[in-house]
C-alpha cells in the first residue's frame, strides 16, 4: 500500500505527464484553465483537494512546465 506521500508523488507526476503529453503552444498561463476543465472532467482524482483552490494547487504542480506566453 502506497503512503500518503507516495500517493501524492504519483499525483503530481501523473498531473505533469499529461501536461507535457499537450502541445507546446497549449502549455501556457492560459493552457492552465483549460487544462484544469479538461482534468477535472477526466481525471477528476488527479485535481488536489483540501482546503485551497484546486486551480491554485494545480498552477504549483505545473510549476517550471508553463512556457511565457
């Protein structure tokens, strides 16, 4: 059985997978929103949840993958 932390590892690497599998002129600030509809409404378990903004969690988890636009 996986940790807590584990668990959370394989999140974020399967989060930044899916990111880097987008075209790179998808992979922008803008991209992000999109992105976050797309997951949440395939992957709705790879979104953090807890207290905070998902969307907020998800802009870390992407964090040093969003090109400037």
């Amino acid at each position: 059985m996986q940790s807590k932390k584990d668990s959370e590892v394989t999140r974020q690497a399967r989060v930044r997978q899916l990111w880097l599998a987008r075209a790179p002129e998808e992979r922008t600030a803008t991209g992000i929103l999109i992105f976050y509809g797309w997951l949440a409404h395939h992957y709705p378990e790879l979104l953090k949840r807890g207290k905070g903004d998902p969307y907020q969690y998800l802009k870390v988890d992407l964090n040093g993958l969003i090109r400037k636009s």
